[in-house]
C-alpha cells in the first residue's frame, strides 16, 4: 500500500505549473474513436485515469502511442471492438464516454457499468435517456449497458435533461456527432470541458455550436478525420494549488490555467483575504496572512465546483469566525472526509447539505485515509498545515487525478514523500 508522509507547517511558495484537464481528457480520448484518421492530442496529464483509458482504447483496437511527454496519438481508423474489457472499464467512472463513443460509431456497444470515484450514488439514467431518444434500443442492467438500433435506426433528436449533467451532455454530444440530423440538447451542462470537448470534435470536422451555453445544438456529419489538438489547463488542479496556497500562507504563481475559468474559485479567496493577481495565463495567490469565514454553495459551473468542495473546507478549517459550506450537487460528498480532518482537530459540524466549520487555530498530523479523489487532494493540504506528521492512505484515489502531485508539491517548499508499505 502506498501512502504520502507530510511534515507540515511549512508555506508554498514558487511558481507551479498546471497539466491538462483531467475531465477534458476522459472525454476526448475515447471521443477519438469516432475519427478515422490519427488525432494528436496535445497537454494529456499523466494521471492514472488517462493510462487506464489508453488501455482501453488499445484493447478495443486503437493504435495508441506517446510520442513525447503530454502527448497521445491516437489512430482508430482500423476495426474496433464494441466491448471493451470489463475489468479495465469497472476501475474508472469516465469510461461511460464509451458507450457514446461506440453508439456514434457503431450503433451498438456493450459497455459494463463504470467504477471510480463513489462519493455519492451517481446515476446514469441521462445518459440512457439520451441514447434512447437518439433511436437507441437500450439494454440497461446492473452490470453494463447494451445498445444496438432501435425499430427506427438511429437519428438526431431534442433532448431536454431533467438534471444539469456533464456526464450525459458529455455523453450525447460524442454520440450524436456521428448520427444523422440536428440534436439538440437543452439544460446541458456548461463546464469549460464540455466547451473543450466540442472544440475538439469540430477541429476533427463535427458540426457542434451552443457549447458552453444552455442549449448545444450536434449537426450529425458523415465522418471526422485526423487533426491536432491541444487539452485545456486543468480548472480543479489548478483550484487545489490555489486553496494550498491559501490554507499553508505563503507566495506562488499558478501557470498555465485560464483565469475565466478560475473565478469562481478566486472569488471565493479573495472574500477569504487572499490576493489574487490575475495575468494572461497564469494566477499569483499570496497569503495575506489571515483567512476570514466565508459562504460557499456548490453548484454547476459557473458556480463554484462540487470539486473543490473538499479543498475549500480545509481552508475555512483555518479561517476565523463560522464558515458555511453548502453542498447541491452530490449530497453524501462530506462524508468522504470530514471525519478524517475531524481526527486532525478541524471543527465541523454537517447538517443535511450543508457544513458549519469553525476556524480552529491549529490542524494535527494524524493517520487519515483518502475515500475519493478531490477528499484526498484536501486532506494532503490538511497535511501541509498540520502540525507534525501526517499520512494519507489510499492514495491511488489522488493519482487518478493529479500529474506529478509530490513533485510538484515538493518544488514548492512543501515536505511531502510518497512511501510503499
Ligand atoms: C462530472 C465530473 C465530476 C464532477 C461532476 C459534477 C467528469 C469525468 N466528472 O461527473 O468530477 O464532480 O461532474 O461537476 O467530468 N445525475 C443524475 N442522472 C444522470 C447523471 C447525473 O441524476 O444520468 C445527477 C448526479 O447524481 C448529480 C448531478 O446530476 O447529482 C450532476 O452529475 P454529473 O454532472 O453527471 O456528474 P458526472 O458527469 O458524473
């Protein structure tokens, strides 16, 4: 088992540099199996979610290579399997982007149902209306989702979304590239990786408007070819560094992110007392010393991230005064964590949706154990703070998602070391 071991207490300071967007990544590479041509994709993290899917993809009959660091091409002009490998598929939560994939292809997959993060129940039921009413006969189990074309083959369609749902908006708009007619998606998602993954398939030659507005609008083409793309900066990796800095003090310029997308987030920490200077493509966040209480709700983007929820709360642990953290999309997120920064002596109390946190003057190294991504990318800055030691266990969650976490961190000031048990 692998762990990280913290010596806290000491600020960040330095310059950091943001890989590409993981959730840009999960869509885009299996989005490549719809091109008949090579993709070169361009800012790939090397996180552990991207090699599982590279195994996929590899699996399913893609040639894959990584010509050079941060780069993938990927070449699915050959024939392609409809049934990836179950156990591959169970270890990550993105690997439903499959089944679009193979729907917009094929028009049929066999796809088994995803793993990954479990913070909270997380329905596919969109994603499934979707396919539906793109002409999909859908075999729905608990084990994996079977499509192939119903009665009226497939065809695009209006859809509206009963929940804002990155996944399914996801999911649809890499499966009606392919199909015949206009699609139109109403209530979609807005996050900046919906807009990526569109500027992505067009480049490739699809027909996709409206994203990263309400209303995204698929004009079905009859085939994409090969092209060059470059991944979007990582909008949550960059906030986690941004809530490290502001939790341990301290001085360090954030590059390579793009500020638009930050300011949910730099608002937040700005109302904390924490300077922000934002340039072109890169963000300076400089301790002012103390933090002060805030309110924060959750909520689709542009609103604050669900993701960042975890970082946050370690930040208002260490800020004067009552903090109220209301979280609206994912209900059960708090318990992932906030019983590991209980045991480092932060004070929160959880009702429903919604956390008090009392700013305690000190967090203490413990043993605490990450349960999903984003909780133990907030219990390493709670490491960071603490004084004396701590280790966070299970931290494959936190390589799913952060390139070069130690080194990073490491470069900053921060004592940290990964260590196998
Ligand atoms: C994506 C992100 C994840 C982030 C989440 C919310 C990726 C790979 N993952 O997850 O990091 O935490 O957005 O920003 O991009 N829902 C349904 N039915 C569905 C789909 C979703 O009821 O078919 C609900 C969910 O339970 C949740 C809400 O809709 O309450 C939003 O979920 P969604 O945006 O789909 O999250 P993911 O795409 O799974």
């Amino acid at each position: 088992m692998a762990r990280y071991e913290i010596h806290g207490g000491t600020p960040l300071n330095g310059t950091v540099t943001i890989s590409g967007a993981k959730n840009a990544a999960v869509a885009i590479l299996p989005a490549a199996l719809l091109v008949r041509g090579t993709c070169r994709i361009e800012n790939v993290p090397d996180i552990s979610d991207v090699r599982i899917l590279l195994d996929i993809l590899e699996g399913m009959g893609a040639k894959v290579s990584r010509p050079e660091p941060g780069v993938v091409e990927i070449d699915s002009s050959g024939e392609i399997d409809t049934q990836p490998e179950d156990t591959l598929v169970k270890k990550m939560r993105a690997s439903y982007y499959l089944m679009g994939a193979l729907l917009g292809r094929y028009g049929k997959a066999h796809v088994a149902l995803p793993g990954g993060c479990n913070f909270a129940s997380r329905p596919i039921d969109q994603h499934i209306k979707g396919f539906e009413m793109l002409g999909a006969d859908v075999d729905y189990t608990s084990n994996y989702v079977e499509m192939k074309p119903g009665e009226f083959g497939l065809q695009g369609s209006r859809i509206n979304l009963d929940v804002v749902s990155v996944g399914a908006t996801i999911n649809i708009m890499i499966a009606a590239a392919l199909i015949p007619g206009q699609t139109i998606i109403d209530n979609a998602a807005k996050e900046p990786h919906i807009v990526d993954l569109a500027n992505f398939l067009n480049t490739m030659g699809a027909r996709i408007s409206g994203a990263g507005t309400d209303t995204v609008k698929i004009r079905g083409v009859e085939s994409l070819h090969g092209g060059t793309y470059a991944i979007i900066p990582d909008q949550i990796e960059a906030g986690t560094y941004m809530a490290a800095v502001a939790a341990t003090g301290g001085n360090v310029l954030v590059q390579n992110v793009i500020p638009k997308h930050m300011e949910c987030i730099t608002g937040k920490l700005q109302e904390m007392g924490v300077r922000i200077i934002p340039y072109d493509d890169a963000i300076r966040v400089q301790s002012t010393g103390k933090l002060r209480h805030t309110t924060v709700k959750t909520r689709p983007y542009p609103g604050f991230p669900t993701d960042m929820q975890a970082q946050i709360c370690v930040c208002m642990s260490r800020a004067s005064g009552y903090s109220r953290l209301t979280e609206s999309v994912y209900e059960t997120r708090f318990f992932g964590y906030c019983t590991e920064l209980q045991s480092m002596g932060a004070n929160i109390q959880i009702n429903n949706k919604t956390a008090t946190v009392i700013g305690v003057d000190k967090l203490y190294g413990a043993n605490v154990a990450a349960h999903d991504l984003r909780a133990g990318a907030a219990l390493v800055i709670a490491g960071l703070v603490a004084e004396g030691t701590t280790n966070v266990e299970n931290i494959h969650f936190v390589e799913r998602g952060y390139e070069n976490l130690i080194g990073k961190l490491t470069a900053l000031g921060a004592e940290i070391r990964r260590l196998e048990d």
